[in-house]
C-alpha cells in the first residue's frame, strides 16, 4: 500500500525496511521522546514487525523527495469502533523546521480521520511540549486523568481535527492545489485481503477516480475540495 500527495509518500512497512526503522529507533534523539526506551535486538525487531503486520496496524515509511525520512503509524486499530492509535519521528533533522512534517500529518489525518473516519488517540510524553503544542493544534485533547500521568493519552476525534485544524488545512492545500491524494493499493495487499478491506472503509463521497494497476487499484481522493480556488 502507497500513499502519496506531492512530494510525500508513505510505503507500507516492508520486511527489507525493519533494519533501517530498528537503526533509528535505537538512537538517543528518538528514545527520548519514546516510553519504551531499551535497546531493540534483531530478534526484537523481527517478532514486532511479524506482529504488526496486520490489518489492525498500519506503519508506513515517510519519504520525501525519493529519500526516507521517517516512520508514522496508526497502530491497534478497531474497526468496530473505528478507533486508532497514532504515531510518527523522523529520523532526517533537516526536516524538523519545515513544513514537511506538518504536511505528512495533515495527509495521513485527512485520509485516516476524514475518509477513513476513524478517532484517534496518542501517546505523548509530558516532557516533550513541541509535540504537545502542535497536537493540540489539530485537535488533540488530553484524556481524563492524564494530567499527571509522564506519557498521557490524548485523544482526536473527527469533528476536533475539522475545527482545529482547519486554516493549517487550508494553508496545505492552497500550497499543494488539487493534487488528489493517491492511495495505491498493489497485488500483494489484495492476495492478503487487505486491499478489498481498505476500499470499503475509505469514504467514497471522496473518491474522485479509480483506476486498475497491476494486478492492484489506484484510488484518487479529493478530501481538500472545501478549499478549492
């Protein structure tokens, strides 16, 4: 599965990528923003991915500009309650400053929680006010009695992520024009009966084209069409 808008795309996480992801994880300029903060072995990182690699969990590589930056997620999915939690780091500094990051969250948000219509929930430390401030932002609010809890729970709903975010949204989408977003569900996720479960959760009224590719589908989605010019 591939999402992409512009410059960015996401790549579902792939077996031949757990290396790199482990690398960075392990690094001091991740962990301090992580709970779980001990070192990831091989073997770890095997039996992890073996375990997320679900419907119930979707972890994609960030790349931009052909090059990989990052890993953002949306992981213990309940598509009963249409429920996830989110996640994201980068690993390429130069990207800290810029739009980028901002850019990737809101195409990840207006697919996830827009057309996928999905609440979604995070884990963020209370130390790391950047990440606080900017979820807040988008419509992040902490959960009940998290106030004094080190890694509180917040939570997003679609109604907050609309309202809160809005002129960001705006802002992204007079930048990037009418650039659809893409998501291009190939082969190996329809043998896996992953692709067929995807189409029918993503919001049709969104649906601009659809296309057959290779054995897979490439689905257009217009979820920026309020901000048209």
């Amino acid at each position: 599965m591939i999402i992409q808008k512009g410059d960015i795309r996401f790549i579902r996480l792939r077996e031949e990528d757990i290396e790199l992801v482990r690398k960075w994880r392990n690094s001091p300029e991740i962990t301090q923003y992580m709970e779980f903060r001990d070192f990831i072995s091989e073997d770890m990182q095997q039996e992890w991915f073996e375990s997320i690699d679900t419907i119930y969990n979707l972890y994609f590589i960030i790349e931009y500009k052909g090059e990989k930056v990052g890993l953002i997620n949306g992981k213990n999915i309940n598509w009963e309650e249409m429920s996830m939690e989110a996640g994201v780091f980068y690993w390429k500094k130069d990207l800290y400053d810029t739009e980028v990051p901002i850019i990737a969250t809101l195409i990840f948000g207006d697919l996830g929680v827009i057309a996928g219509g999905l609440t979604t929930y995070a884990h963020i430390l209370r130390s790391n006010s950047r990440a606080i401030r900017f979820n807040k932002m988008i419509g992040f609010d902490v959960c009940e009695d998290q106030e004094n809890v080190e890694n509180q729970l917040y939570k997003m709903t679609r109604e907050s992520y609309l309202q809160r975010s809005r002129k960001l949204r705006k802002a992204f989408y007079n930048v990037s024009g009418n650039d659809p977003i893409l998501v291009h569900l190939e082969k190996e996720d329809y043998k896996k009966g992953f692709g067929q479960f995807i189409e029918k959760i993503l919001d049709n009224q969104y649906l601009i084209e659809k296309e057959e590719s290779d054995g897979g589908t490439k689905l257009y989605f217009d979820i920026g069409k309020e901000f048209d010019t």
